[in-house]
C-alpha cells in the first residue's frame, strides 16, 4: 500500500509542479493541473491546494462546492480543515462544525487547517474559546499565523479581565515578530492605564485599521479600565456612524466587563 501511494505520489510530481508554478502566475490553467496531481496521487494537501486554486479562479461557492463533495470520495483531514473554513467564509457554521468532526475522525493535518477551523468554531462559546486558545498557545507545532491569532485571543481576554500586565508581556510578543494592529491597540490600552499618553498615542497611531475597529478597540480599552463615561462617549459617537458595530461592542461589554450594564 505504501508502495503504491509513492508510485501515485511520483506519477502526479510534474502536474503539482506545474500547476503550483501556473498558480503562482495567477493562470486559471493551474486548476486542472492541481485537480490532476489531486485525483493520481489521493493526497489531502495537494487537494487543498486544488481547491485553493478553484477558489482564486472560480469564488468561494464553487470551492466549497467542491471541497464538501471530495469529502464524500476523497476525504482527508487537509480537505476537512479547508472546507471548515471556506464555510466560515460563507456563514455557514453549521457545515464548519460537521466538517470539524469528520475532519478529526480522519486524523491530523499537519497543516493546522483543523486547529485554525477549531478556532473559529469555538467562538461561539467565550469559555470554550478561552480554554481552546490557552491549549493553543502552550503548543509549539503550530503554523505561525495560528500562534499569533491564540496569543491574540489570551490578550483580549486578560483585558476584559483587567490583567494589565500579562496584556503588554503578550502584545509585546506579538509586535516583535509582527506588525498586528490589534496588538497596537492592546498596547494603547495597557500604556492609557499606565498613564504613558506619548506611548499610547504612538501605539493607536501604528494600528492600521478603520476608525470604526480602532473606536471599538477603545471603547474596550476604556470599560476595562473601568472608565465608563468616556466608553459611553466613545459608544455613542460609534453608534451614530456605524450602528451595527456599536451593538455589537456593548454586547461584549454586558457580557465580559463586570459592571457594565
């Protein structure tokens, strides 16, 4: 059996090869090559780099598409992972969440794609997304990307629960291995509380985002430090430009800042 799979694995090189190549380019001619390589050689990454292929050229309908139908004929834990997350994409959590489960049935995809769907899945549930997240981040076999987004999600969390100094040692982390905007505003928060307003200043002037998600970081920066009439200010000045993100901020106020009603 093994046997077999090199020789298929080999016989599918040059198509992997020429359809990564052709991808690279941005021609639409790499996603028959990679669906090629995909269907001689059974391999679940080389199907996830079809559908990712399928993606660019065709949209995310066409992806998912295919990638639910190849999880019923060629199912693997790399196509499970991805069709989680093109469902994410698409909102449809209920689909991420069976292609969670059959997708560790089937076993590991060294990838991360099954770690990072777990991720999304799991917030729905901000004590089950704690606990994942804190799993995540004592791990060392994760992809960057996933490593940063656990460390991420642990610093917002020591906001809402005031632990200031465990959110600079986790945003200073961050930032020195990545400009993440989100970990700016981490550090704008614990340098408002410190008092350092220079520092502040400089940290909220290097997040590169909306104004919209910078209020909202702010707002969240200012009930944690349990000033609530500028939150409130803050809060109402959102509201007037974009509603829907208001609403969506004081919802985690009432939910996670004691005192907040």
């Amino acid at each position: 059996m093994f046997l077999l799979r090199l020789i298929t694995w080999l016989i599918s090189l040059p198509l992997l090869w020429a359809g990564m190549l052709l991808a690279t380019l941005k021609v639409p001619l790499c996603v028959p090559l990679l669906r090629g390589a995909w269907r001689i050689s059974g391999d679940g990454d080389i199907g996830s780099r079809a559908i990712g292929a399928v993606q660019a050229h065709a949209g995310l309908n066409v992806a998912l598409a295919e990638a639910t139908h190849a999880m019923d004929h060629r199912p693997s834990p790399q196509v499970a992972g991805l069709a989680g997350l093109l469902a994410i994409q698409n909102q449809d959590r209920e689909l991420a969440k069976d292609m969670l489960a059959r997708g560790r049935e089937l076993g590991d995809d060294p990838a991360g794609s099954l770690d990072m769907l777990e991720f999304f899945t799991s917030m729905e549930d901000p004590k089950t997304h704690e606990e994942l997240v804190a799993r995540l981040d004592s791990r060392h076999d994760l992809p960057p990307m996933l490593s940063i987004m656990a460390s991420m999600s642990l610093a917002s969390y020591d906001v809402y629960a005031g632990r200031f100094d465990d959110v600079r040692l986790r945003a200073g982390r961050i930032l020195a291995v990545r400009d993440w905007p989100v970990a700016q505003m981490l550090m704008w928060t614990v340098e408002t509380q410190a008092g350092n307003h220079a520092a502040a200043d400089a940290h909220r002037a290097k997040a590169q985002m909306p104004p919209e998600q910078k209020a909202s970081c702010q707002i969240v920066g200012y009930a944690a430090m349990g000033d609530f009439a500028q939150t409130r200010q803050l809060l109402e000045q959102l509201r007037g430009s974009h509603p829907e993100t208001a609403e969506a901020v004081e919802e985690r106020l009432r939910n996670r800042v004691e005192g907040w009603a």
